[in-house]
C-alpha cells in the first residue's frame, strides 16, 4: 500500500474527508471525490436482496455513462431503512450537488455502517459546505479516511505509466474487513484515473479486472448489503482514446490490475482478526466454475479457519470442505498441497511429518494447491483466518 507520506493526487481530481460528528469524536466520516470534468463511469454492485438505498440510486445514475463525484458517510449504512432511506440518501445527494454545482445525477453516494439506522441527514447536511470548501488536489487520504469503519489502516494504491503516447494515472482506494464476499466486489472501492476511455471498453475492463481480483477474496464469506466498486476516468491526460480492442488497452488493463490487485489483498490482510493470509489454488477442474466452487468451499469453512488460526495441522478439514463443495469429483485423483508439502494424494494420507507441517501453519503467508485431475480449468481465491478477535469485533459492532 502507498505510505501516507507520499503525495497522492490524479489530474483533474479533487478529494476531502471532514468529521460532522457520525460516528462520534473528531473522526473522519465523510468524504467526496470529484473530477473537475464529467467523468465517464463504470460500477459493479452488491446481489444482496436488500441493498442499501445509495445502492439503489446509484445503479441507477450510473447507466447514463456519466458521472463526477462520489459522497460517502461511514458510520451508517443507510440500509435495510425503507423508503425514508431513499429519501435521506436523495437529500444528501440534492445538498451535495447544489454545493458543488453539477447536476445531481452526476453525483453518486455511498454509505457503509450498521444496517438499520437512519441516516443522520442534518449533520451530514451541515457539514458539506466545509467538505466541499476544502477539496484538494492531496485530498484522497483523508476521504479514504472518512470512509474506513473496522479498517485498521488507510488502503489506497497508485500506478503511473504511459498508455496511448501519455503519462496516464491510476488511483483506487478502498474500505473493507469484515463482510468480504464476492458476487460483486468489495465494501467500497473507488478508482481514479485521468486516462481517455470509451465508455464500453471502461466498462469491459472494470469487470473483468474486478472479476480477478475483488471477486477472487473471501474474509468470512458473508455478502453486505452495500458493496459498491467504481471507476471515474475524466479523460484530462489527453491520451490516444481507449477502444475495446486495442492493443494499448491492454497495458491500461494492466496497471488497473496491479492497483485492485493491491487493494484487494490489502482487504484480506486487514481482515478483521485475521492473522493469515492464504491463498488457495485449484486447478486440474473440468471448468473455471468447478474450480471456483471448491475453492470457495475451501476459503468460506470455518473449520478450515479456526484450524489456521490455531496453527493446528488439520489437513483434513480442507479435505472435507472440498468435498462439500457439490461437484462431482474422483476421489483417486483429489491431491491437496499445503506450502510445499503434499499431505494426501490418491485417496489416501500421505507420509508427512506432522511438526513440519505446523511450522508452515505457523507461517503468516500460506499457501494451499488443490489439484481435481480431471481438466485443465483452475481458480485461486485469497483468504484469512477467523480468530477471537473476528468473534469480539462484530459481537460488538453496533455498541
């Protein structure tokens, strides 16, 4: 992750983070991107029934193509609150807009906290003129700030290269530890970047970067109801224009990719009382969709975790979590490597020395290969572990 002492800017972006009193003391809770030109935009959602009303509203906004901020409160998700969430969420969007004069469906909102709470509308309402007053070309910190709830530390990753004969800039950020689990992407995750895109090659891209990466994670298996991913390209570096089918699109994939790819290891790292980082590799499944299935069954059992974090070389609850992931498989043909240990292969335990493999269980980086056997299609998934401290975290969360 990029250190804070660093100056984090994009051309054409302007950024800040205020506290107005959410979630209580002088910390930051609400922050603002904005690009000084409409943006084009691309988005990806949470598939949770009942997604919070920014959620709503947004994926509505969104379908024009265009868009030039980004408002978000933490400390309040905003969700699972009726009607009148829409309409709280709607005002901080009506406010938000008039201050920074842009039409009101250029501008995009965002919460992440406890669901079921109204939105405290007046205070957020009160504190947008100072928000707006003190955006900045080095504002991104303290909106990524204002928009951290368990995180404990700031997820923001920058590349820089030239694509299309232009020096061009890829920022992203993002909040999220706890309530990690795909079918969309992450918490929230905002991603900058001055580069000259077609509307549709954006939009390829985004998902299929996304679709690598925060939709390859798993902190506790469990889907929040307010996962948003977007992306602002404002077009200032005057590059040659992206187009689908571009060979220099290609490189812009690329440095998209190392910055979800930070971002999105940095989530699990951060998990909330994870102690591991784990990466699970299946390969040798008929299809990519099998591959993905047993890995997740793999990444989402928490006896699996606990193992982990007890550093208890209890190989054959990975075992059994693969079985349980519904496909059909040969057991005679199933391996299961753990570091660089095989400890069963051919439907039968291998002859491993049980204290070596504690010591690759006592390691912070640990890595799992599953191998099915019976095709060429694989699928790597990042994790954690589930410790004490997850449990005393989310007991807590609301008081």
């Amino acid at each position: 992750m990029v250190k804070s002492t660093l100056k984090i800017s994009v051309p054409g972006f302007l950024a800040n983070g205020v506290s107005v009193g959410i979630k209580g003391g002088d910390q930051k809770d609400l922050g603002l991107i904005y690009s000084t030109v409409p943006a084009k935009v691309a988005a990806l959602f949470t598939k949770n029934t009942f997604k919070a009303a920014p959620v709503l509203i947004d994926a509505e906004r969104v379908k024009r193509g265009i868009a030039q901020a980004i408002i978000t409160n933490s400390g309040c998700a905003n969700a699972a609150t009726g009607k009148e969430g829409m309409v709280d969420a709607l005002a901080v969007s009506s406010a938000a807009a008039r201050q920074l004069k842009i039409p009101e469906e250029h501008l995009l909102v965002c919460s992440t906290g406890v669901i079921g709470k109204r939105l405290p509308v007046k205070k957020i309402e009160n504190g947008i003129g100072k928000l707006v007053k003190g955006l900045n070309e080095l504002g991104i910190e303290d909106a990524e700030a204002a928009m951290m709830t368990t995180d404990k530390y700031p997820k923001i990753a920058i590349r820089k290269g030239i694509v299309g004969a232009k020096d061009i800039t890829i920022c992203g950020i993002a909040k999220g530890a706890g309530m990690i689990e795909p079918n969309m992407a992450t918490l929230l995750t905002y991603v900058m970047t001055d580069a000259l895109i077609d509307a549709k090659a954006l939009n390829t891209v985004f998902h299929q970067v996304i679709d690598s990466t925060f939709n390859a994670i798993s902190v506790d298996g469990c889907m929040s109801t307010n996962d948003t991913a977007i992306i602002l390209a404002n077009g200032l570096a005057g590059n040659n224009p992206l187009e689908r089918a571009q060979a220099r699109l290609q490189r812009f994939r690329e440095m998209l990719t190392d910055v979800l790819s930070e971002l999105s290891c940095a989530v699990v790292k951060d998990g909330e009382g994870a102690t591991k980082f784990i990466t699970i590799v299946v390969d040798g499944a008929k299809s990519k969709s099998d591959a993905r299935r047993v890995a997740y069954a793999v990444a989402n059992s928490n006896l699996v975790k606990t193992a982990f974090f007890g550093e208890d070389p209890n190989w054959g609850r990975i075992i059994a979590a693969i079985g349980s992931s519904g496909i059909p498989l040969e057991k005679e043909k199933i391996s299961l490597s753990i570091g660089n240990m095989t400890v069963f292969s051919q439907d039968s335990p291998a002859n491993i020395s049980l204290s070596k493999l504690k010591e690759i269980f006592q390691g912070g980086k640990i890595d799992i290969r599953v191998g099915l056997g019976g095709g060429d299609k694989s699928y790597s998934v990042c994790t954690s572990d589930l410790s004490y401290d997850y449990v005393k975290i989310n007991a807590d969360y609301s008081t």
